[in-house]
C-alpha cells in the first residue's frame, strides 16, 4: 500500500479515527489504484482475529468459501495492525 492520511468519520456526535489509504494492487498483470477508508471501532474490535473477506465471486479478493485467496481481509488485518501500532505510540 501507498500512501497514508489520517481521517475520521463522526457518529452520534463522537469522532471516530481512521485511515485513508491508497492502495495500488496487481491482480493477474491489471493494476489497480483504489481508496481504503478504515475506522478503528470496528476494525480494531476484531482483535488479533483472522479477517474474511466473504466473496463468493472472487477467488483473489475474498474468501470464496475457504478457496480464495482473501487479499481484502488480508489487507485490513495490515492496516488493523498499523491502527494498533499508533494508538501504541509507535510510528
């Protein structure tokens, strides 16, 4: 993934952080270039879980009932990751 900026989202009159991502992803020789908007109170309440990614229609972005790859979920359990790491102080 590339790039990275802050955002948030307001619910019930409370902020909720978040990132804004571009992620730039190959997929059998296409290229893609797409925007990621994640927030923290629902990624991060999936704990240290395995993110599915449930797509019945993708072998590479989902799950597809234990045959596919799951890129989506896996790249939500990354920026989960970097989500823990900053509430952590570490850059």
């Amino acid at each position: 993934m590339i790039g990275n900026r802050v955002t948030h989202r307001t619910a019930d009159g409370v902020r909720i952080p978040g990132t804004w991502r571009h992620a730039f992803i190959c997929n059998g020789g296409s290229y893609f270039l797409t925007d990621l908007f994640i927030y923290a109170d629902g990624l991060l309440a999936t704990g240290d879980a395995t993110v599915l990614y449930d797509d019945a229609d993708s072998g590479f972005w989902g799950d597809n009932g234990g045959r596919g790859r799951n890129w989506t979920g896996r790249l939500l359990e990354l920026v989960r990751s970097e989500l823990l790491a900053r509430r952590a102080g570490i850059d």
